[in-house]
C-alpha cells in the first residue's frame, strides 16, 4: 500500500512539473508572438503606400524647436539666436585686442605673463616652439627655419624690433599675427602661447642654449 501511494505521488508531481514546463513555454511564445505582431502593425509592411501606425510620434517629431526652424516664442521669431553682448565661451579666455600695430603695442604695456619663467615652464614652451614656430624661425630664432628661402625670411630674435618686444607684444604676435605670420591661437592654446612667449624670451636673451 504504501509503495503503490509513493508511486502515484511521483506521478502527480511529475505531472505538474511537466504542465508547470509546458505553461512557461507557452507563456513565451505567447510573448514573441505579441511582439511580432506589434512591429508589423508598426510599420513592418511590403506595400510603401501603408504608413501603418506611429506608436512612438516623439521619436519622429521634435518635441523642442529645431535649430533653424521658427519660433513664435522669440522676438526675431527665429530659433537660433545670438549669444548676449559680452559672453564668453567657457573654457576661452577673452584678447580683446585687434590685429592692429597700435594694439600690438599696446598688449606690450598691459599684458604680464602670468607663468613664471622656472626650467621646467621654458622646456615646455621650447617643446611647443619646436612644434609650430621652429619651422620659420629656426632652432636658434635666427629666422632661418627650413621654410626659408621657400618664404621671405622672418626678423631674427637679435634684431632691434624683437628686442624691443615686451612679453604682452609677443603674445600679441602669435595671437594675432603679423606680417606675412599668421594667428597661431587656433593652434596653440591660451597658456601654451604663454610659455612660448617664455622660451623666445629666454632664446632671445641668451638664457637658453638651443640644440
């Protein structure tokens, strides 16, 4: 009696394991199925004239105003505006100095480096000189780069107009240009061309060695 009950106990759990599996399998093709159907109804088509439905317009619509596109909300009616007199890009120091002799002289008398000319600040302004300024100027800024005679001959350092230069004159130089020399402050950042203004000091001055 006892071994007849233990069999048919094991049959019913075996049973409800088995209806338990089936139940599960069903439960996810069930799932799949609803997400085919779902995506054909979203637009899963072969004909190009059946647009179907859109379950998600939000990801098809802009919600906010498109750059370009008007807008009733401002005064000037367009989307895209001017930034407030004054601002400054973050990240951006302000030059308000134009490219103008008068202005280049008057960054000499206004601007002070503000990095201190230790050894290691001239050996980083030395690598960023033999990176963009080397190629016109020469190793020893005598004007003799490898450019030259390719383009007119740059003043060399010793010259009575460089010597002349103060530090702010110098960033104004590279900042804006001058002559045929064009702006570097695209190409070298705002403290970088600080530390170049460090290392022509020092090559100028014969403070430095050149290789």
């Amino acid at each position: 009696m006892t071994s007849r009950r233990a069999v048919v106990t094991t049959i019913v759990w075996t049973l409800f394991a088995a209806v338990s599996i089936a139940f599960v399998i069903v439960s996810r093709v069930a799932r799949v199925a609803q997400v085919a159907r779902v995506a054909g109804v979203a637009g899963a088509s072969n004909d190009a004239a059946d647009r179907a439905f859109e379950y998600m317009p939000d990801m098809a619509y802009s919600v906010p105003y498109n750059t370009f596109a008007p807008n009733a909300v401002t005064r000037d009616g367009k989307t895209l505006q001017l930034p407030v007199r004054g601002t400054v890009p973050r990240g951006v120091e302000p030059f308000r100095y134009a490219s103008t002799p008068e202005d280049a002289l008057r960054a000499g008398r206004e601007l002070r480096n503000p990095l201190t000319a230790t050894p290691e600040a001239v050996a980083k302004g030395r690598a960023v000189y033999e990176t963009f300024c080397l190629v016109c100027h020469g190793e020893r800024g005598h004007g003799d780069g490898p450019l030259v005679p390719k383009i007119p001959n740059p003043p060399a350092y010793s010259s009575a107009r460089v010597r002349a230069m103060a530090p702010g004159q110098i960033f104004h130089v590279i900042s804006r240009g001058s002559g045929r020399m064009p702006s570097y402050a695209a190409q070298i950042p705002y403290e970088q061309r600080w530390l170049v203004v460090l290392y022509v000091s020092a090559l100028r001055d014969g403070q430095v060695t050149a290789p």
